[in-house]
C-alpha cells in the first residue's frame, strides 16, 4: 500500500523540477490529434470522360472524437508566487503529483504512438479541499470524458460530495482509502483497499496452509480492526469456520499464554496486523524465541514493506508473508524497459508514483479510446506495479480488487507461488 492515505512526513527533495512543472502542464493540456486520412481526388480526366456526366465529390470523412482526461494533480504551483515558498511537506507532495503525471503522460504517449489519440487537460489541486470544491464546478472537468484525481482522500471527499451528477467515472488513483468513505457511484478506487489484503491473506491461508487454527496477535489499537473484521469474515466463509481464529493482545511480547495450543510439528500461523513500530519490534522478537520450538509462518500488514526498521534475515526466519498492491520487480525485462524509456525521455529515475502513473494511465487510456469503459469489470490488466481486477460494489464504484502475496526468500521478497 502507498503512502497518499494519509498526510505525508516532510523529507527533503530538489527544487529544479518546479521550474519544469508549469511547461510540462501546459504541454499537457495541447491535444495530440491524428492526422485525418482523406480519399485520393481523381483527376480531372477521369471525373469528365464525358460531358454530361456528374460531377463526382470526393467526401472527406468524419474525425473520430478525441477522448478528453482531466488530470488533477496536487502540484501546489501557488507556491512558486513571489513571496512564498514550497514547505517540506508540500514539496513532498508536488514530487508525487510531478511523478505520477510523468508516468500517466508517458503512457498516453506510448498509445498515440499506437495509433490512439488524447486531449489531457492537468489541474492544479493544490491538496486543499476548497481548491477540489472549486474544480468540481468546473466546466471544462465537467465536460470531460475522465477525471483522474484528485490523489489526498479528503480531496477526493470534498470533489465527490459536489460532483454527484457526473456520468463519468472519477478515478481516485493513489489512495487506497475505502470507497464507502465518499459513497460516489461513479468513482474507479485503483489502489486496493486495506480489506482485500485481509481477505487475499484468508485465501491463501485457508487453500494453501494446512491448519486448523489461526492466531491473531493484537497491540490493543482499534484502527487494527480494519484489517481483523474482514480477516475473520473471510476465514470464517472460505473455510467453512473449520479454521478456528483465536486473538491474543500481546503485552511486552508475552505469548507464553498461547503455547498450550501450539503445535511443534505443524506451521502455527499469526496474523499480525499491527504497524506500531515498538509493538513489532518486541512482538517479532519474542515469535523468533518461540519458533526455535514451534514452526512458526507470520502474515503481516501491508504496511510492513516500507518499514526498514524490519530486518529481512528476521522476517525470512519467521517464514514472513505480506500481501502488497504496489511491489515493482526491478528485475523484470518489463519494469527495465520502462524504467530506460522514462530515463531517455525524462532524464530522471522514476519514482513509485511514476509507475503507478503508466501503469494506470495505460489501462484507463486504452479502455477510453476503445469506449470500453463501461466494460472495466471485464477487462483485465497485468502492470509493472500490480494487476488491475474491478468489481463493482453498490453505491460506491468500483474497486480494484488484486493483491498479491509475498514472502522473504533469500532475504529478499519473492512472489509466493
């Protein structure tokens, strides 16, 4: 999972991109238009073999439409006033936004070349709630055939609360904050929500591990049941409730409550959705003494990916599995061909955000220029970041809904077959 959830932590960045920022949004908003076959006009000779014969006209045929993006991107340009100044965090943010549309530019491009054609208009949403409000109304958005953005969930909230009459779906592109959250019939969630990481982990537990039981390690934060309530629902169906789920509040580490239950031939499984840092360190420690004994496999939080302060020979040891919506191979003949394309055009290394932007903006310039947009939950897609498998959920749009499953081997995450 990424980071745009919530409000992001200031981290120092360079500032020769602003300057580049307002040449690549007006670059964006020209139309790239193909050029318009027309009939070969007959000479004269061959139109007049006669003089009574009718004059024949050559009829030029009808331009296809051009599908319309609006893309509306955080890049907070009113920063760059005499007077004022980007902040850390808003220079964060302006990374993401600057990224996210070089890579869904990139891809619109790489269509044109196959033959396709976009008008991409780029709005500045500056991540203020009035700034979305305002963009909601605006006209030229309105009358678009797709609105990717705004990226920030309250954004998202206050654009979705005033644009409730479009017929155009609106795509919430980095957050994997819950749809039912906004409650907008029209909204395509990419990034897949923390309860299909839940219930992607119940599958694999119950069709691949053979137990009868799971444990789930709690630190006593509420916000954990986001991911136990979808966890136990889907265990409970997919197995039939023949996999008993028991909890546990881990205080400093003490699990010795659960070694009546254990087994020391078969894999004993925790499910740890925690992601307070003191909490794992102590709580993975003490599941490292306790698998000298017992066998131990432990499915953590998404979340898990981004923590460094997680060390790979520990989560290897413990037989780690983390459900991930975002996990680029680096190694992959694809993400290579990519990463040296963005390098020749850009001059720059793509960032997380840069993928995600081609992946996404691939996908949804296809299905907009074959018209297949109403068809989403049909058409499938395998990306450099993810895979991209929609349903549709009543009353809030439809939701992106592959994870994938990984696990540490030779210290390093692997896809788990």
């Amino acid at each position: 999972m990424i980071s745009a959830q919530n409000r992001l932590q200031p981290l120092s960045g360079n500032r020769r991109f602003l300057f580049i920022i307002l040449a690549l949004t007006v670059a964006a908003c020209s139309p790239k238009l193909q050029p318009v076959s027309t009939q070969p006009v007959k000479s004269q000779a061959q139109k007049s073999t006669a003089n009574n014969q009718a004059t024949q006209l050559v009829v030029k045929p009808v331009a296809p439409k051009v599908p319309t993006i609006a893309l509306v991107l955080p890049f907070g340009l009113d920063h760059l006033a005499p007077g004022s100044s980007y902040t850390p965090v808003s220079l964060r943010e302006a990374d993401i936004a600057l990224g996210y549309y070089k890579g869904f530019k990139l891809a619109l491009d790489s269509l044109t070349a196959s033959g396709y054609n976009f008008k991409l208009r780029v709005y500045d949403s500056k991540d203020q709630k009035v700034q979305a409000y305002s963009l909601a109304n605006n006209a030229a958005i309105r009358s678009s055939d797709l609105i990717v953005g705004p990226v920030f969930p309250d954004d998202v909230k206050a654009f979705t609360a005033v644009y409730t009459i479009g017929r155009q779906p609106i795509v919430s592109p980095l957050s994997p904050a819950s749809p039912a959250n906004y409650k907008n019939q029209e909204l395509v969630t990419i990034i897949p929500p923390l309860e299909y990481h839940a219930r992607s982990a119940a599958k694999y537990i119950s069709t691949r591990m053979h137990t009868d039981k799971v444990f789930i390690l709690r630190s006593g934060f509420s916000d954990e049941n986001e991911y136990i309530i979808p966890f136990k629902k889907a265990i409970d169906s997919l197995s039939k409730k023949r996999i008993k789920v028991i909890e546990l509040t881990v205080v400093h580490g003490q699990l010795s409550s659960l070694i009546p239950q254990l087994s020391p031939a078969g894999k004993n499984i925790f499910v740890v959705p925690a992601t307070d840092q003191h909490f794992l360190s102590v709580t993975l420690r003490a599941l490292d003494s306790l698998s000298k004994s017992y066998p131990t496999t432990v499915f953590g939080h998404p979340n898990w990916i981004n923590f460094s302060f997680l060390k790979a020979d520990l989560l290897q040891r413990l037989d780690t599995h983390i459900t991930s919506s975002d996990h680029v191979d680096y190694k992959a003949e694809n993400t290579i061909a990519f990463v040296k394309q963005y390098r020749n055009i850009y001059h720059a290394e793509p960032n997380s955000y840069a993928i995600k932007g081609f992946d996404e903006g691939m996908y949804l310039g296809r299905l907009l220029a074959t018209d297949s947009m109403k068809n989403i939950t049909t058409v499938n897609f395998s990306g450099l970041h993810n895979d991209f498998e929609f349903e549709k959920k009543p009353g809030i749009g439809w939701v992106n809904t592959h994870v994938n499953m990984y696990k540490y081997a030779n210290f390093e995450l692997k896809k788990a077959e």
